[in-house]
C-alpha cells in the first residue's frame, strides 16, 4: 500500500526502477551462464586425421570380431594432430561403429562437438590415462571374460604364451573401494578415471575388480594386439593351472625380450579381413 501523502508517480517510478533492474540482472545472470557454458565446451583443434579416425573404426571392429568387444567396451586413440585430444566413438556397441561414429574429446573427457550424442559414461577412463602417460597413444577398456578372474583372485596374471609377454611388465587390479573409496563398479568420474590411471602407473594394463580390463599401447595396433593376446593368454594360464601341477611361465629376460611385440602382422591380417566383410 503506498504510503499516506506520498505522490503516485513516485510509486511508479520506483517499480519502474525495480522492474528494470531486475531485467537488466537477469541479462547479466543469462549471459554469465552462457560465458560458463562455453568455457566447458573446448574448442576443437582443427580436423582429426581421417586416416586416424578410419584406425579406430578399424580397431573397433577388430576387437568385436575377436570376441574382445561385444555390446560394452570400448577403444580410443589419442589425437595425432593434437595430444590434448583424443578420439573415442558416441556411446555404441563396436561392431556398430562407423567414420560417423568418431568423436573428439578433450583430456577432461568433454566432448568437442556433441551434437546431441550419447556418450559412454566411463570416458573418463580414457581422458585420465592419456593425462597420466603421455607416452600412451591407444587405450581398450573391456570385458574379456578370461580376464576378469584373475580380478577377483590373489593368483596374478602371468606371460602363458610368447604373444602376451608383455604381461611380465605386471598386470594390478584397481579395486574402486579399496583405491579411490568408490562404491560403484564403473569408472564413471574424473576422480574414479585418475585414480585407475595411479594404479596403472607405468604398467601395460590394468584390472578393475569383478569388471575388466584396461590395456594401453603406443599405438592402436599394439593396444589392439595385446588386447587379443591377453585374453588368450589368461585362458592359457588358467588351463596349465587346472592341470594340478606346477606351472613354469615364459623365462623373464626371455619374456622381456618378446615383449616389444608391435602386432603389426596381426594388424595386417585383422585389418584386411574386417574390409573383406
């Protein structure tokens, strides 16, 4: 109620006032936010390297047709025009993926371009490695049922086979309770993604307790072959075990000595036949 002998117009003025204050304050909010918003949306580095992006379609097939993959899983590269950048396809079962598929993201698992498409929600896995080990040009993230085992046993993953003798380097399990104080299986945040990255350290691959694995390489051939290998080599080394008797594993300087395998062979091979289908 206006007050007794105060004129209207100054009433009218003050609402005035208020009115467009208030206006101009949501003006500034909106475009805070819309300043906010661009800042958490990278700006992309020019076009990622066709050749690259057919190389993780590639790689993605691969894996499904080697029974790595199948509707979860997932595989990236990092970006050879820019290592702040990685590629990694929308949310997608692999044999699926195509050219169009590919996306970029920049080491903060945002995406450069959404474009309204769903995402994997344990990118981060791949984001996180990529900061931790500039030395890593590829990453898999899976599900290899021959694996998983020795992610819930103290038995540890050993070289069974010339072709997986990488895992001499050592294979450790990242428990997200035990590592990070994360009651969930997926590695769905950042922090759950650098912690993994701490338990892989310096190793080619790691296991994430009763969930998969994660293997990296200096390039897409070589994360894919080992990928392959490891699985094979898990199932190899639980079958000696089963025989009841002691086990002797590949000779470690041996071992150490095989372990430069790039699989580019198997990547010929793997390659050729995926274009054949």
């Amino acid at each position: 109620m206006r007050q007794k002998n105060r004129p209207l117009h100054t009433d009218i003025s003050r609402r005035n006032f208020v009115t467009t204050s208030a206006t101009a304050l949501a003006g500034v909010t909106f475009a805070a936010k819309q300043l906010l918003s661009a800042e958490r949306t990278p700006a992309s580095s020019g076009a990622p390297d066709p050749k690259l992006i057919g190389d993780v379609v590639a790689a993605n097939r691969i894996l499904a047709d080697q029974g790595i993959l199948d509707a979860f899983g997932h595989v990236s590269a990092r970006d050879n025009t820019d290592p702040n950048r990685y590629l990694l396809a929308r949310h997608l079962a692999a044999a699926l993926v195509t050219a169009a598929d590919i996306m970029e993201f920049d080491l903060d698992s945002n995406p450069i371009d959404a474009q309204g498409r769903s995402l994997y929600l344990e990118r981060f896995i791949h984001g996180e490695i990529y900061k931790a080990r500039p030395d890593v040009k590829a990453v898999v993230h899976s599900h290899s049922s021959s694996v998983i085992p020795f992610s819930l046993s103290t038995v540890p993953l050993q070289p069974a086979f010339h072709m997986a003798a990488f895992v001499v380097e050592g294979v450790p399990v990242f428990d997200p309770v035990r590592d990070a104080g994360i009651h969930r299986v997926l590695v769905s945040s950042a922090d759950a993604g650098h912690a993994l990255a701490q338990t892989l350290g310096k190793k080619p691959a790691v296991l994430i307790r009763g969930h998969g694995t994660v293997v990296v390489g200096t390039s897409l051939p070589m994360v894919v072959g080992r990928s392959v290998y490891l699985e094979q080599s898990a199932r190899i080394q639980t079958q000696a075990m089963a025989l009841g008797k002691e086990v002797t594993y590949i000779d470690q300087e041996a071992a150490h000595k095989a372990a430069a395998n790039e699989y580019e062979t198997g990547w010929e091979l793997w390659t050729r036949k995926m274009t054949i289908k």
